[in-house]
C-alpha cells in the first residue's frame, strides 16, 4: 500500500478535451472533473478574468486505476 492509497488517492487519466492525456490524483472518486483554460480577454477591467470551463465524467465501471474520465463535449 502507498501513501496514496492510505490517504485515499488514486491515479486518473483525462481522455478527449484539452486536457486529453492529463494525469491526475484523485480522492473519493468524483464523478466529474472541471478543467479551466485561461483565455485571452480584450479590454478586461483591471482584475477580471475569462477562463474556458471543460468537463470531464466518470467513465461507468471504472474499477482499477488509472480511473478513465472522458470530455463531454455538450457540457456548457
């Protein structure tokens, strides 16, 4: 067992998306995962920032690491 494991971690890897091949740790399992891009804002007022928001699910019967997540393409 490593420490990972003893704190409830476990490896994951980001499949499609921007972040396609991204690894990751996770704890608890999450069923979905926010990943932000930081965009180029024109004339932003001094303090404000535009980031791009993808969404990564789940994939159903993840079992042994690395977890899968995959894009998903219709989340705003």
């Amino acid at each position: 067992m490593t420490n990972d494991d003893a704190a409830g971690w476990e490896s994951a890897v980001l499949d499609g998306g921007p972040a396609d091949g991204m690894r990751v740790k996770v704890a608890d399992r999450p069923r979905v995962l926010q990943v932000t891009y930081p965009c180029e804002a024109e004339s932003a007022p001094p303090g404000v920032r535009v980031d791009g928001v993808y969404v990564y699910r789940l994939g159903l019967g993840a079992a042994d690491e690395p977890l899968r997540y995959g894009f998903d393409i219709a989340c705003p």
